[in-house]
C-alpha cells in the first residue's frame, strides 16, 4: 500500500534512467524519495523567508501561520510516503546481499583453512568447512523464505522497523554455539576411534562449555525480556516509540532518534570482543565447545544487565508544566482569551524519531473538548513550533470561558498529564 501511495502524483514518464522517479523501479523510489525531499527543505526555507505566500493571507498573521502549517504537512506526507515506498523496495532487495555476505564468509573460512594449512589438511578443517556450509545454506533457505522483510535479518528487526540491539547480539550467540554444536557433530560423524569418539563427546560436557551456554541463555533471556519491557512500557504509556522507515545498521548503536546510546554500544562492544574471543577457542581447540573464561563471562553478564537497566531507564511520558499566554513584542499583557495564542511549556513533546515534518504535524493539544493540532511554524533549518519543551497554539473560539484542561498528545499517540487553565471572554 505504501508503494502504490508513493506512486500517486510520481512523474512516470518513459524509461528507467539516471533521473527516473516513476517508482516501478528500485533507482525510480530511491531518486523520487531524494528528490521529494530536497523540494520539501527548499520550500520550508521559503516559508520561513517569508516568500511563496498566498494574497489572500498574506495580511494576517494567523492565517499566514496556519496555511503554511497546512501546506508543509501535506507536502511531508507525500514524501513520508516515497520514504516508506523507498524502505519497503529497499528491504526486498536486502536478502540478496544478507546471501553475498553470508557465501562470502564461507569462502572467507575457505581462503583461511587453505592459508593456514601448512602441515597439511586436517578433517577438523574439513568439518569446519562443513558446518560452515550447512548454517550458509539454512541462512539462504530462510533468505528466501522471508526475503520481503529483509532476507536473514528478519529475525532480528523489531516491530519499530529497526534492527534490534538485543536479539542481533542473541543472534549472534546462537549462530556461533550452533555452528560450534556442528562442527564437533561433522567430527564425530567422520571419527573412526572409539577414543576419539569419546573426546568428542566429552567436548561437549558443561565442563568445558559452561560459559559458553550461560553466556548463551543470558543473550537470549536478555532479548525476550527486552521485548516484554518495551510493550508493557508502551502499553502503560511510559515509553513513547514510532516506527522507522527502514532498518539502519546504525540502530544497534544507537537511540530512536540517531544519537549514540551508551548502553547499547557497551553491550555490541563487550559482546563482539567475547564472540571473537570464543571463535579463537573454537579454532584453537576443534574437539570441544569453546571454554570462556568465567571472569569473560562474567563481564558479558554486567554489559547484558547494563543493557537491560538502560531499557527500563529509557523514554518517559510527556510532561506540561505551565500553560501561558503568548506574548509578541509590544502586546500588552492579560489573561488568556479565545483567539490567543497560548505557551505550552513542559518536556517529551517530541518523541524520539519524530523530528520530521510529517509526525510533528500530527501533534494535537486538546483544550477542553476542543483538539487544537499543533501548527508548523518553520524556520531556516527546521522548526520553530513545535519542540520537544515548548508548544505554541491558538485557543479557537470553540472553547468556552472558564477553566480548562489543557492536555498534550504527542505524535506517538501518549497523552500528558492535565493542566488547568482560566479562560476569559
């Protein structure tokens, strides 16, 4: 649906080039979606000039304002729309290259067994080649098999449509034991001693991979819970969360809204280092699961807690501390009247990643009975209404005098707590 919207309004004309829009192609989304926006930036910087205006609302301020608002939210739309036909063509061509990458490692392991072989070929080396090949075969079966939804990175992209910190690392552990479990399998098929035969099964004893399954179970415990957290905390309105047009590699360092997060990036970090650490084991010794150090372990176990704390820690409700009267320089001042321009000022009105147009067009202050959607008010550069501590909106002639409940509902749909305020004739 999203991508016979985007298609609405494309310019469709003739063949698939260089500068082709039209959408039927992978290029003609990505080029329509570039070139939507960089027409939606020129044209919010013309506003916030004061140019492109209209006549016949040139002469009021208000109504200036407000066809401004209403022309930027229609063209964010339309190109909230290419954004999510480009994520959409993007994610179905992204199960081809998650099996580039996947056959790739293979020949990786392939050029370093022959590099590496220099008292001769060995059959733990032949076994490693053949786990590799089974777990690159089942990664390209479920390529296929969900190659609408990003090939063998399904799995681990959440419901907010990025990729998820905590099932990737769960992931990771997974695919590393289960290759570790087939390679000592493809060993014990091929062994012909009854000694060496009891070795390998022995290898796959607690006593030698105790840290290695702990350190599994805790991954995966981790990602479970994470997951249960964020919907309770959505569903008790303490966590405010909007889906992302696509999937980012970035996600896993970072925060809803792009910025660094230290808990996710602590918990990649020490994972990739333990991950690594276990693939030397593995290498050094074929015969038995990788033994990982308690005191390795350990520290997997803090960053995987860290993690889990900072999930609980994160996100908050909006909050509106005090509603006033907006002045502009050389009115005089008063109470608030039906028709003036009110202050919300507060904190979590803009949630993270819904910084663009389009999703702050959909913020809504509810006065009463009455719900007053926030004007864009633009500037060189972005917006000056609304932000994430201050909401400026009119008080429509709807509203009766009296007191009133001024309440905040941001674009993830979360509500903030009541402020009352009097309202004169």
């Amino acid at each position: 649906m999203a991508v016979q919207d985007a298609r609405q309004g494309m310019d469709t004309q003739g063949v698939h080039e260089g500068g082709c829009t039209c959408g039927d192609c992978p290029h003609g989304v990505r080029e329509g979606h570039r070139r939507a926006v960089a027409a939606f930036l020129r044209r919010r910087d013309e506003f916030a000039a004061g140019q492109g205006l209209p006549a016949a609302v040139a002469h009021s301020a208000s109504a200036s304002r407000q066809w401004v608002s209403e022309e930027l939210t229609q063209r964010a739309e339309a190109v909230a729309g290419r954004g999510r036909a480009q994520g959409e063509a993007w994610l179905a061509r992204l199960w081809l290259r998650t099996v580039y990458v996947v056959w790739g490692a293979v020949l990786a392991l392939l050029l370093g067994e022959a590099l590496t072989a220099g008292g001769g070929w060995s059959g733990a080396r032949t076994a490693a080649l053949a786990a590799a090949l089974v777990v690159a075969g089942v990664l390209t079966a479920a390529s296929w098999f969900h190659r609408a939804r990003g090939g063998a990175l399904a799995p681990v992209i959440g419901e907010d449509n990025r990729m998820s910190t905590s099932r990737t690392v769960a992931a990771c552990w997974v695919l590393f034991v289960g290759y570790a479990v087939l390679l000592l399998a493809a060993r014990l098929a091929a062994a012909s001693d009854h000694a060496e035969r009891d070795a390998l099964i022995s290898g796959l004893g607690l006593a030698h991979g105790a840290g290695v399954v702990t350190v599994l179970a805790v991954v995966c415990g981790i990602a479970v819970l994470v997951r249960r957290v964020v919907g309770l905390r959505i569903q008790a309105q303490r966590l405010q969360k909007l889906p992302a047009h696509r999937p980012r590699a970035a996600d896993l360092l970072t925060d809803d809204s792009g910025r660094g997060a230290f808990t996710d990036i602590q918990y990649v970090a020490i994972s990739a280092v333990a991950l690594l650490f276990a693939a030397v084991r593995l290498a050094r010794r074929p015969d038995q699961l990788p033994d990982l150090p308690w005191g390795l372990g350990v520290v997997v176990l803090i960053s995987a807690a860290t993690y889990l704390a900072g999930k609980y820690a994160e996100g908050g409700r909006p909050v509106v501390l005090s509603v006033v009267r907006a002045r502009e320089p050389g009115d005089l001042d008063g109470p608030i009247r039906t028709g003036d321009d009110i202050e919300i000022r507060g904190a979590g009105f803009v949630p993270p990643g819904a910084h663009s147009a389009d999703r702050l067009s959909r913020m809504v202050v509810r006065i009463g009975n009455v719900d007053v959607h926030v004007p864009l008010v633009p500037v060189t550069g972005g917006f000056r209404n609304p932000t994430d501590t201050v909401l400026t909106v009119p008080v429509p002639v709807e509203v009766e005098p009296g007191a009133v409940e001024v309440q905040v509902v941001t674009a993830a749909g979360v509500a903030s707590n009541r402020c009352i305020v009097q309202v004169t004739e």
